[in-house]
C-alpha cells in the first residue's frame, strides 16, 4: 500500500470491531465542535424545561378545582409559579419560596405539595450540567487507534504506449523494493512512523521444514537443501487487513508459500526477442531466458518467469509475471 493516502473526515462511519459510530475531523473543525456543544446544551437545557413546566401547569390547574382548606390558593399560586417561573432554576427559587409561604400551615404537608416540583427542577438541572460535562468525554484528543483511510493509487496500474511494458514492471519492482523496506522497518521491533499505517504492524506467520511440493519429488535439489514453508494461518480481512466490514461481509484468508531451489534446466527456454511478440521493446537480437513452471492466471503469457541479458544493466534484477 502506498502511503499516499487520506483520512476520511467530516462524516460519521461506524467502526465494526466496537460497533461505534465515530465522527473524524480536522483539528479547526473539531475546535469548533467541541466549543459548539457546552454552548448547546447551555442553552437547549433551560429552553426544554417547558417540556415539563407546561403539562405540570395544566395538571395543577385541574387539580385546583378542588376545594380543601387553603388548596384553592394554594393551587392558584402554583399555577402562577408554573407559568412565570423562568428555567429549570427559576422554578428551584419560586416553588422553594412557595414552600416558606404555605409551612405555617404544616412543613410536612406544604414539602409533599411544593416538594416534587422543587426536587424535579433540581434534578432536571443536575442532568443538563452532567451532559455538558460528559460532552467533553466524547473527543479523542490523543491520537486514535482507528480511522478509516482512503488510497488515491488502488486499483490496477493499466499503461499503454511505447515503454509501457517495462514501465509496469519497473513500477511492479518498485512496490517490491517498497515492501521489503516496509518488512525491514516494521516486522519485529520496529516503530518507525510509517509502520502506523496498517491495523496489525505485521501478519504473523509459522515457518517449518517440509517436503518437496512437487509430485515429482526429484525436481527439488536435496543435496545440502531443505523445502522451507511460510503459513500465515487465517487472515481476517477486518482485524488483520483493517478492511471495515461488519461481520457477514468478511472474508478469512490463508497464504501458505513452499521454497525450495529446483532443477530448471529441462524448464528453461532460450530464445531471440525477434522472434517473440516482445521484439519492440528489446534492442536487436535481445536472448531471453524463458522459464515454464505453469501458466498464470489472466495473462497472455505462456512462460512463467523470464529474464534478459540487459537485467544486469537496465537495474531490473528479476520480473515475476
């Protein structure tokens, strides 16, 4: 993967291994977010308090038709409390002065019918101050763990022209350079800045002795030689690869690769570029040796691997088709 690369900002994703949906920004945007929310919740908190003052107002007003001693005034006054009181603060002030007013006539009695309201508006202020300051627990101020990025370079690299053939095979020898440096600087203790690009720094693998991969076992040199087999086990696109998915969309993948030098002489081809449909790209009478270890998928290409006698002057060690 190239480290051309950018963050995706600006728009809420859901991260799948959490099931969390997660708003990226830049730091002048989430500035601005972050200095917008306190400022929100100041001012939706006493606005919503009506939301409970006006049902409870229309509540008391039926409540007040009763008549008991002293509750068609006492019910008048909390009419007007409700439909004066300013904010959730307001109301703590008004229906605590009620409750002063009406205590002669028995604390108990007058904190049962004040009481409520007063511990409601209490309450109901208490929540809107801990959401404000809950709010500020939402940023992830340090850099994060996840984030999804978008590659401007995926895809095939299709070139045409003259040059365009070993255009693409340089540019496929360069990404082989790019990750062996990469295998270099991150496999094992490293911790250099461009291993940060990945979910898992490296993909884990178990290496052991095996036997000649071939049916044909005497194509394998044994003299002083032992098969070498690399197993990644299973692969998980989302955890391993960090390709965000939820979990029906994921795939597991295993690559297991077999080394073991051959006996190539019987596979091995040399032939003149003029005589191939590679001759316009190769100077005059270019040998190449062509190697056949089987064909390879979605290519034209009847050799598996093939090399010039320029490779050791063009700085194009080796080409894998």
């Amino acid at each position: 993967m190239s480290s051309n690369y950018t963050i995706y900002t600006g728009h809420i994703w859901k991260e799948y291994s959490s099931n969390k949906l997660i708003l990226t920004l830049n730091g002048a945007a989430a500035g601005a977010l972050q200095a917008a929310i306190p400022l929100w919740i100041s001012l939706v908190g006493p606005l919503s308090w009506v939301l409970i003052q006006y049902p409870w107002f229309q509540y008391s007003t039926l409540r007040g038709t009763r008549t008991q001693p002293f509750h068609p005034f006492y019910y008048r006054q909390k009419q007007v409390l409700l439909r004066n009181s300013s904010g959730d603060l307001g109301t703590v002030s008004d229906s605590y002065s009620l409750f002063k007013t009406w205590w002669k006539h028995g604390v108990w009695k007058a904190f049962w019918r004040t009481g409520p309201l007063f511990l409601t508006a209490v309450l109901f202020w208490c929540a809107w101050q801990v959401t404000a300051i809950v709010s500020f627990y939402i940023w992830q101020t340090t850099p994060p763990t996840v984030g999804l990025i978008r590659s401007g370079v995926c895809g095939y690299n299709f070139l045409e022209g003259p040059g365009a053939e070993i255009s693409f095979r340089r540019s496929g020898l360069i990404e082989t350079i790019q990750a062996e440096t990469y295998v270099t600087q991150c496999y094992g203790s490293g911790s250099s800045g461009a291993c940060n690009v990945y979910a898992k720094q490296a993909v884990s693998y178990t290496k052991s002795d095996t036997t000649c991969p071939f049916a044909t076992s005497d194509i394998c040199i044994n003299v002083n030689s032992i098969p070498y087999q690399l197993d990644t086990g299973p692969i998980d696109s989302h955890t391993d690869l960090g390709i965000n998915a939820p979990r029906e969309n994921r795939v597991t993948y295993q690559k297991i690769n077999t080394c073991s030098p051959i006996h190539s002489t019987k596979f091995a081809r040399i032939v003149n570029a003029n005589e191939t449909d590679e001759a316009y790209y190769w100077p005059t009478d270019t040998r190449l040796q062509q190697f056949y270890y089987g064909p390879i998928l979605n290519t034209n290409f009847s050799y598996t691997f093939e090399y010039s006698e320029w490779t050791p002057l063009d700085n194009f060690p080796y080409d894998i088709q």
